[in-house]
C-alpha cells in the first residue's frame, strides 16, 4: 500500500497514451519538485503510436515497433516525475475537490490531491495491442502473418483506421483482393463535407480498393475461416480475413466509481470547459474520453495542453482557474499508403488536400520523429 508520507501536494496522472503522457512531461516542467509529487499511472511500460499502427501491423518494413513503441524513462523533464504501472481500478474521492485515493489493480493504493483522467480508447483486432513488449511484438508479428495468409481481405469500417489499413495492406500486397465495408453511403462521418468524402473515395478506388457502402457485419469470423455476411443477407462468399476498423471505445468504465452520473450514455466523461469533470473541481478528463463535442483525434492534444496545463497549475495553487476550451476546426490527413492519401482543413472555404501533402505531412513517417521527440527521446 502506498500512502502520502510527506507534504507535497500528489498529481496522479491515469493514462500514458499520448494525451496522458504529454501532459505529465508539460507539468514536469513547471512543478517544482520539492513541494509536488507527480505521478504517472499507466498498464504498459511505455506508450504506442498508433498512428503507426496499420503500417506496423502490415509490414515488416522498416521494423516500426522498434520507433512506435515509446518508453517513459526521459518522459518527465530533470526526472521530475515517477512512473506505476499498473491498472486503476477504482477512484475513492474523499468530497468532491478534496482530493482522493485511486485503487490498483493489484491492491496498491496511491492517494492525490489533483487526479487527472486520460485513458484513451480501445481498438479492436490489429490495434487491439497487449501489454507486454513481448506480447505487442508478438501480436504485431501475428498480423503481418494473417495478411500475407490472406488473399481476400475484407476491412469492417470505412474511417481512417479502415481506409489506412487497406492502404497500407494495398502498399505490400499489390494484388490481393480488399474491401472496404462501410455502415453509410460515404466514408468516414457527416462532421466532414461531402466534397471531401467523395475525393477520398476516388482515391481509395484509384488503389484498386473496392468500397461497399451501407452494409453492417455484425460478427468478425476468426482469420482464415472463409466466408462473411452483412446484416442484411450479402455475402462476401471467399473472403478470407475479416479486420474490424471500427470505431474504439473509451477506457472510462472505472471512472464511474467517481460517481454515477460523470459519464454520459457513450462512456464519456463530462467536463467543463476548463477540463474538470462536472461536480468533481479537483479531477481533471483529458483527450479522447471526454465528452466535448469534437473528432476524437490524437493531434487535438496539441489544442488542448495550453488549457489544462495552466488550469491544473492554477487549482494546485488555489487560483481561479482562468483558461477555457473553446474547441478547435477540424483537421484531419490520411494515407493511402506511404505515397498519398487525402485531407481536409476546415477553415476558409474547407481546404481538400491530395496525395503530395499527405505525402510530406503524414504519410512518408506517419509522425514518429515527431513523437519521440516529444517523449524526450531524441
């Protein structure tokens, strides 16, 4: 068990994705060590670029586990910080703004004084990773497996996961069978123009993709098991592999031990506009998992480190909190493979990007350098 034995004041941040994990390193330059304890929990000793994970998945090429799997060892500026693994599986809040214990999986009990939620999402299939290094390289090694296995491959969703998946898969294998099945009549969601939607799908066709719209495949076969059915009767009679690309769910099913009304009805957490869960000031929910009404995307993290990092300086401090979320347009870029893709920009009259912008913004290095760099790690 462990328990407060000095004075300093306890940060307890839960989630070392890339939110979680950036705003421990941002705090662990401003706090002053002598009078705060920052701590980050997480159930993997280092985070995952998804962002990479398709390509990771797909190939071998350019071995990407070795640069997408990011330890915490230089996370925290001047070691100012400490790193548990470990699964939270409970939050014990003494009243509401007074601070609290959260409850590990293993019994462990680390009590804070501000709490931060950042838990992110769970994929499924291909980026439904494990914890262990071992075990990540393992499923990754699995995957690639299944898709040189396959010759007709057919990806459940027709969002960016789904679209970069078959590009990917299209990049390696340039002649195996890949479909698209998309639960709509366009790909990704009405938050982005038509205009835009229809663009991409000429790209994904251009890959030789097929795309088949307004079709739900409720059950995911095990791979090599041929043979699929839509919800309504269509049949995908050879295929061979089925890749749920699905939206994730978030990880929050703990956090309703906070209280019962912190999530909505989708497993969001409620906030305000200062990033405090609603009836709780002293728990602060922090990129995807929170109910804000936005495109759940890894790059808004960047819009909302400016607000949460102050607004946390300031409670520890007993200050007004003074910074407001106010949302951000959308954005978003995806690859077709490393040598293309489409994108969309939404300010002016929203800006529909092709295959050379994607190509130096996102697609050739699908961020890594980036990304590692943030982690401190070169």
């Amino acid at each position: 068990m462990s328990k407060k034995n000095d004075e300093r004041k306890s940060i307890v941040v839960v989630g070392g994705g890339p939110a979680g994990s950036l705003l421990a390193r941002a705090l662990s330059a401003k706090l002053d060590a002598s009078k705060h304890d920052l701590i980050l929990i997480n159930d993997r000793p280092f985070s995952i670029h998804l962002v990479a994970g398709a390509r990771m998945t797909v190939t071998e090429v350019d071995h990407l586990e070795d640069a997408a799997l990011l330890p915490y060892d230089k996370l925290f500026h001047n070691g100012n910080g400490r790193f548990v693994q470990g699964r939270v599986t409970a939050i014990e809040e003494e009243a509401a703004g007074q601070g609290g214990v959260v409850v590990l999986q293993d019994g462990e009990r680390l009590s804070y004084d501000v709490l931060v939620l950042a838990t992110g999402s769970s994929w499924y299939g291909p980026l439904n990773f494990p914890s262990s290094d071992a075990d990540v390289r393992a499923h990754v090694k699995t995957w690639r497996q299944h898709y040189a296995d396959a010759k007709d491959i057919v990806i459940v969703g027709g969002g960016a996961v789904g679209i970069e998946t078959a590009g990917e898969i299209r990049d390696t294998y340039p002649t195996k069978k890949i479909t698209i099945v998309q639960g709509s009549d366009l790909l990704l969601n009405p938050v982005y123009p038509p205009k835009f939607r229809k663009d991409l799908e000429k790209r994904v066709r251009a890959k030789n993709i097929d795309i088949v719209f307004d079709e739900y495949i409720d059950s995911i076969p095990e791979p090599g098991t041929i043979g699929v059915t839509t919800r309504s009767g269509k049949s995908f009679a050879t295929a061979d592999l089925v890749v749920p690309a699905h939206g994730p769910r978030p990880n929050t099913a703990f956090i309703a031990t906070l209280g019962s009304d912190v999530l909505d009805s989708a497993g969001r957490v409620k906030i305000e506009p200062t990033f405090q869960v609603v009836g709780h000031p002293g728990v602060f929910a922090f990129g995807d998992i929170t109910d804000w009404k936005e495109q759940k995307q890894q790059g808004k993290i960047m819009f909302h480190l400016p607000v949460a990092v102050p607004n946390i300086l300031s409670y520890l401090a007993g200050e007004p909190l003074k910074k407001k979320y106010k949302g951000f347009w959308e954005m978003i870029i995806i690859p077709i493979g490393k040598n293309g893709g489409g994108g969309y920009f939404d300010v002016l009259w929203g800006i529909v990007v092709g295959n050379w912008v994607t190509r130096v913004a996102k697609a050739k290095d699908l961020f890594i350098p980036k990304v590692r760099a943030e982690f401190g790690l070169q």
